[in-house]
C-alpha cells in the first residue's frame, strides 16, 4: 500500500498518494517497524504538504521524528527538522522558519549531510524571495546549488540553480549562468519525474527572463533565443510527464507553452496549446493552476474575435477564484499581494468584456443583462479585493448581512467608474431606472497620472494648482452623467471607486464653478453587496468617545482632541475614554459591555499598504488593525450593529491605493454600517469644527452623507478653511443614509 502510494506521489497524482498513505499509515501504526513508519510518515508529510495540508504534515513529521529517534539516525532526524522549518515556512512563520533552517542547515553540514544543509539553504532562498530580498535568494540559492552539486544530488542541483535564474533575473549574465548550470545538472538527472519537474521550473524561470527582456526593449533575437530556450525545456518536461501520466505538470507546461506564443503574438498556435492545457488538467483538483489557463484562454479568445468565449472563459477562471479562498497558498501570509497582477486582471478582462458586449448590442434588454452581469462582477471584484487586503472572512460575514439595494436608494446616484486599459467605463444606477453605461475614450494610466497630481495638490493649503487635475477628473468622470444626474432629481452620489480612485477624495472634484460637494452629498463604498445600508436610529443611539491628546509614544500631542472629543459627548453623550483612560484593555471591556450604535476614536492613525503596519494609537501604545477590528468587530455578530465608526486625526500613505484600501475596508472590517475617517490628517481646530457640524447635522436629522456635505460647506465658508486641504480629505465610507 505505501510502494503504491510512493508511486502515485512519484507520478504527482497527490490525492491518490494521499489517500493510499494515509491508509498505510494506520495498519503500519500497530506494527513495531520504526523503519516503515518512518518512510511512510515521511510520504505522508509530502503528500500532505502538496494538497496545502500544512497542520496534517507537521503531524506526520512530528510522529516521523519520533520513528528517527528510535531508529538513532541522526541523518533522518536532520533531514526531518527541516522538513518542519519546511513546513513553518509554508505557513507563513518567517521568524520561526529561517532560524529553524539556519539550525538545521548548520547541523546538517557539521554531520556532513550535504543533502539536507542544500535543501535547508535552498529554502531560505524562498523565504527571502517571499520577503522580496531577490538578491539575498539568489545567493542562498546558488549557495544551495554548489552544495547539492558537491553530495551529488542532481535533481537539488538543478532545482536550485533553476531558483537562482528566477531569483537573479535582474542580473542578466548572473540569471544565464545559472541556467546554464542548471540544465547541465539536469541532464544527469535519472528519475524521470524529478526530470520533468524540474525541467518545468527552468523552463518557467527562462520564459520569466524573455518577458524582462521584452519589457527592456532588447534585440529580438536575444528575446526570440531565451523564448526558444524556454520552448523546449517545456516541451521536455510536457513529454516526459504526459508519459507518466502526470497531468499537473504536462498542463502547466503546455500552458506555459501557450504563454510563449501569445507573448511572440500567435494567437492561434497560443490558443490550441491554452486548450489543451485546460482539457489536460481538466480532471485535476487544482484551480489555482487552471484557473491561469482560463484566463489566457479568455484573453487569446478575445484577441481572435470570440468575445463570447472569452467571458466563458473568463467566468470559470473566476469561480476558480472563488474556490481557492479556503486553501492558503504555500507561505501566502509572507508574500507581498500578487492580487493586482494575478487576480485583478481575471475580474477586469472579464468585465471589460461586459460591457463591450452590453455598448454594442442593439436589443436594450440583452444590453441590460450584459451590465447587470458586469455590475455583478465588479462587486466579487471588489470583495475579492478586500480579501485579499485583510486576508481573513470577514467580507463574507458582512456579504451575509447585506440586504440588497432594491428600494433603498430613493435619492442616491451610484457610479461605478471602471477604468480600463483603453477606455474609462462609468457605470450609473439611478433610482427606479435601468443601468446606464457611458464611456470616455480615456485609458486607466491617463487617469492614474491626474490622480496622483491631484492628490498631491490637495493637500498644499498654499497653492490652487490643485484645480486643474480636478476640473480634468470632473471633465471625465462627473460630466458625462450630468445630464442625467440632474434629471433624476438626485441629491446624493454614492462611488464605488476603482483602484488609484480610492486615494482622492471625489467631493473635490470641480466644473469650473464649483466643488461636487457643493452640488451633492458625496459618500463612497467598498461594494455594494459588501455594505448595510439602513438610516440612524438617532432615538436609542449611544456612543463611545476615546483618543489621545498628550504626546505618547513618540508621536507628537494633539491638542484638539480634549475639545473635540468633549464637544462630540455634549451632541451625543455617552462613554468618554481619555487620554490615559484610554487603553487597549478599557476600550474592549468598553465595547463588550454596551451596544454602542456610534464609536468615536480621535487619535493618531496610520493607514498602510500592509494591514499589519496599520494602527491606532492608544495610550498604552500600538492598537492594530486585527486588534482593532476584532474589538469593534463583536458588533458585526449582533443583532444591531455599529451604526458609525469616526476615525479623527487618521491618515493614509499618498497615492497608495493598497493603504486606501484600509481604510475603506474599516466598515467591512468592523462590522459597521458606515465609516467617517480621513485621507490625510488635517488641521485641528478645522477637524474639530467639522466634526461638530456633522453629529450637530446627523442629530437633527440629516443623512450622513448630508451631515457631512453640510459640515464640509460650513467650513468652506470660513475664508481659513475654504482651500480643500482642510475639509475634503473627510470620506464617508459605507452606508450615506
């Protein structure tokens, strides 16, 4: 049972190894044969470790370190420690990994076990990849190579030296050398799988060094030579695994195959080879492979006029998406996001086509069907974004609150602005009418380089340069809807803002005459089908004011935030926790006593690309994003939840959308029905002002997103505060009723 199921992990059929190993493993428990356990524990952990069952093979390493124990061997112990340094990497224990491999690699080579010190360095070089150290990687690689050459192991020779060009691939003559090794390492490889992957990955790492050579504009017989390099590694390693009957590595070769001709631009020899790589795999439970081929078959579909196919295509590469948020990805917790070049181009491919195909259909209700599929497909855009950002479930808790927008929206506009490659979309659902689609002959990097300016502008109180990008921005994202916008009779516009769209706050934007906020009520969300959207029960609201006004941390004083914070309980009443007052510990025994319906927390806050570098500041130091949204998130499991979570004095990292991303998360986060926080900090007697102005408003009965317009434009007619450096950076965030 355990040869077969060795046989069945040597062919890369896991599930099948799996599942023979497993059942060796219980008739092997009640036998007194260290030596089987410990080989079959060992394939076990392999095969466990391949289908993402990390937890499980750490289980079948410990009992195998336990076999290597009684058997006294010293070799085997080594080589198992490893495996769980492995195995802590996999997990994402960066810490943990690299000082276990470090370990291990040292004993490893003080026993003389050149094998097991190679592959310990071999992994420190993923972990420094995952941590984006190429440089560092690519050392430990060739170091782990020279190792493996020296006992003797081809297959972790080749292997390594494959890492090294991969990793070295900014270094063009260091990256063709270790190409080079590797394929000589290769050819002295006699298992005939270990040959098949191993010739994938270097096929893999030369097909990544044609495409920098594209993008650096080189000869095109250097890149024609690299893509025919990489052609026939992969046609090896196709051949010997289809002999094998290893369908994971014959499809993703013949994909790679497909990608190397799509990339020289033949479409149709790209599009048989992406066929057959979807057909191969077919039977595979493997999406987060298949889910590629889809998507480059949408695209080659799309490029030899299919569009109809390519948004088949396209929609099963997104449900395979969909079923890869419960398998983590090996060390996923450590890698930087590769949503926006893995995933997010999946999403736009599949709504750009959308909405080509709804612009150019002459029947107004297949039309309609098109754009509510790609208004569809912009909110799994978009809570697939956020996901990924916080990287837990509690989008999909929030999605199972939502009650949908049906009659909800009585006087609210919302515009999805949607750019891309070639074009600005905006998509516009107004009350009581169909969906409505209007397109600017504007690509994405047009609209990206005004964004920036504009962000950089707003924030200089000092100079009015600012109005030029936002007259642009308004020229092209407002102005195309105005006539029907004020047809409607609207008199709020609620954005669900795509990419760099997220970092400007929209009620800046100007026709000319004047702000958009001077017009509308101006509120933003994450998703629609991501918020909750229900009016304040201003009867029974109680709230919970916290912040810090005195220097703490390092971080300087501010001195506004007593007056703040006290104005804010004289309109609201409730809870105050300040200064001292406000620790970690007294905010979450605050918030597990009371149903709070308002949280008002003024404080220094950071917004960054990476959650884990985002916080708060409370007097007893750093409040983190998981920390934070698990305390105010107990609201998201009760019955009434948060109706508004303020966040004064917060600020975000400029023009990066990734950090923007917090905080227009922080409602989904949460559990709260809306967020008000800030894009940068502002001055404090004007934060104050406005912030007493909205809960004045939101108290007498307006909106939140008509409070926050009122408050914006009582301090726009104070001539301090006109420039919108003080009063646009507020966003509203969530539900504006």
């Amino acid at each position: 049972m355990s040869s077969q199921g060795e046989a069945a992990l040597a062919r890369g059929d896991y599930e099948a190894g799996l599942g023979l190993l497993r059942h060796a493993n219980r008739l092997a428990a009640a036998e007194a044969d260290p030596e089987r356990r410990y080989a079959i524990l060992v394939g076990l952990a392999r095969a466990e470790r391949a289908v993402g069952e990390y937890l499980a093979a750490e289980n079948a390493l410990a009992q195998a370190l336990v076999q290597a124990e009684l058997l006294g061997d010293p070799s085997r112990q080594a080589a198992v420690e490893v495996a769980l340094a492995g195995l802590q990497l996999a997990r994402g224990d960066a810490q943990g990994a690299e000082a276990a491999l470090r370990r291990g690699a040292e004993r490893a080579r003080s026993l003389g076990l050149l094998d097991i010190q190679a592959a310990a360095l071999n992994d420190l070089g993923n972990l420094k990849m995952l941590q984006l150290e190429a440089g560092a990687a690519a050392e430990l690689y060739g170091a782990a190579g020279t190792v493996a050459a020296e006992a003797g192991d081809s297959g972790l020779t080749a292997l390594a030296w494959a890492n090294a060009a991969r990793a070295g691939s900014d270094d063009r003559s260091r990256a063709l050398a270790a190409v080079e090794l590797s394929q000589a390492a290769l050819a002295g490889i006699s298992d005939l799988h270990l040959r098949a992957t191993v010739g994938l990955n270097l096929g893999l790492g030369v097909q990544e060094l044609a495409s920098r050579a594209s993008l650096e504009e080189e000869s095109a017989r250097n890149v024609n030579a690299l893509r025919a390099q990489s052609s026939a590694l992969l046609e090896t390693a196709y051949a010997l695994a289809e002999a094998q009957g290893d369908f994971r590595i014959a499809a993703h070769a013949l994909g790679a195959l497909g990608g190397l001709e799509e990339d020289a631009g033949r479409f149709p020899e790209a599009l048989a080879l992406t066929q057959r790589a979807v057909l191969t795999g077919a039977g595979l439970d493997a999406p987060e492979l298949l889910y590629r081929w889809e998507a480059q078959l949408g695209r080659l579909r799309a490029a030899t006029g299919d569009p109809r196919g390519a948004i088949a295509a396209y929609q099963r590469a997104a449900v395979m998406l969909e079923s890869l948020r419960d398998r983590p990805g090996w060390g996923a917790d450590l890698a930087d996001s590769s949503f926006e070049s893995s995933v997010a181009p999946v999403y736009r491919g599949l709504i750009d086509l959308l909405l080509v195909e709804a612009a150019e259909s002459t029947d107004p209700v297949q039309a309609q069907a098109f754009l509510v599929r790609g208004r569809a497909a912009m909110e799994k855009f978009k809570a697939a974004e956020l996901r990924d950002f916080f990287r837990d479930d509690c989008v999909d808790a929030q999605r199972a609150r939502t009650q949908g927008l049906g009659g909800i929206s009585r006087d609210a506009a919302i515009v999805y602005p949607i750019l891309l490659p070639t074009r600005t979309a905006l998509l516009l659902s107004l009350p009581g009418a169909p969906l409505a689609l209007f397109s600017v002959p504007i690509p994405r990097e047009a609209v990206e380089k005004e964004v920036r300016a504009l962000r950089d502008q707003l924030e200089r109180p000092a100079t009015r340069r600012y109005l030029t990008h936002a007259r642009q921005l308004y020229d092209w994202l407002i102005r195309p809807l105005k006539e029907s916008l004020e047809a409607s009779g609207v008199s709020t516009l609620v954005f669900v803002p795509d990419g760099p769209l997220l970092t400007i706050p929209m009620a800046s934007l100007h026709d000319g005459n004047r702000f958009l906020v001077e017009e509308y009520g101006v509120a933003i969300t994450p998703g629609f089908d991501l918020i909750d959207p229900a009016a304040v029960d201003r009867e029974s609201v109680n709230a919970l004011m916290a912040g810090i006004s005195k220097a703490v941390d390092g971080s300087p004083p501010l001195p506004n935030v007593a007056e703040e914070l006290h104005a804010v309980q004289s309109i609201l009443g409730g809870e105050l926790l300040l200064d001292n007052a406000f620790l970690r510990g007294a905010l979450r025994d605050s918030l597990e006593a009371k149903n709070f319906g308002i949280v008002h927390i003024a404080s220094h806050a950071q917004f960054s690309a990476r959650p884990e570098d985002t916080y708060l500041l409370a007097w007893d130091g750093r409040l983190g994003l998981d920390e934070l949204s698990e305390d105010i998130g107990l609201f998201r499991y009760r019955e009434e939840p948060l109706e508004l979570l303020t966040l004064s004095a917060c600020e975000t990292a400029r023009g990066d959308e990734r950090a923007s991303l917090g905080l227009s998360g922080m409602a989904v986060k949460a559990g709260a029905r809306s967020v008000l926080g800030s894009l940068w900090s502002v001055n404090d007697p004007a934060a104050t002002a406005l912030i007493e102005a909205f809960y004045t408003r939101l108290m007498a009965g307006d909106s939140r997103a008509q409070a926050l317009r009122a408050a914006q434009l009582g301090l726009m007619a104070d001539f301090r505060y006109r420039h919108p450096a003080y009063w646009a950076p507020f966003l509203l965030i969530g539900s504006w009723l």
